[in-house]
C-alpha cells in the first residue's frame, strides 16, 4: 500500500506514503479510489505529514478526485502540506478548490 486511509466521524482522512510523483501517481488513485467506492463520508482530507514531494502528476491525481467527489457533493481538503507542496498547490489554484483543515 502507497496511502492509508482512516475514517474519521464522517471524514475519510488519505496519508500518502510516498511522495506523489509520476511513478506512484497512477498506483495511488487507484487505491484512493478504492477507499472512496468503499466508504460513506462527506468530506476527504488528504494529509500530507507523511511526504516531502508532490509534482503536477499528483495535482492531476489530486483534481480528479476532486471532481469525482464533487458531482456527490462531498468537499474535498488539504492539511499538513509542507513548503515544496503548498508551494505546487498555490501554483495550481488548487486551494481555491479546498477546504482547509
């Protein structure tokens, strides 16, 4: 496993294992979406504690899963995002989709 996932009250909390880059982008949405299609929440948080890197692949990875959660109306949250990935997330304009947590 490349993610753990824990849910939370009504929140599914994601920690990447490793950093998300092109080579684990495709393995770690596969095993989010896993956890999203076998669990009920109304908020996703990807936590970032675990990781030092995330390139565009991840924010691909990352705004896709946004957008599959948003058509059910689920949002979508960021925490822990050290200064490399908040630095790629301000970037992308990917906050103005977030929630913060």
């Amino acid at each position: 496993m490349y993610i753990e996932g824990k849910l939370i009250k009504n929140s599914l909390y994601i920690y990447p294992l490793v950093d998300i880059d092109e080579r684990y982008a495709g393995i770690i949405r596969r095993e989010i979406d896993n956890l999203i299609d076998n669990n009920s929440f109304n908020k996703l948080v990807f936590d970032f504690k675990n990781i030092d890197f995330m390139d565009s692949t991840g924010i691909g990875m990352i705004l896709g899963r946004y957008k599959k959660l948003h058509k059910q109306n689920i949002s979508v949250g960021v925490r822990n995002a050290n200064s490399q990935i908040d630095k790629v997330l301000r970037a992308s304009g990917m906050y103005e989709l977030f929630l913060s947590d």
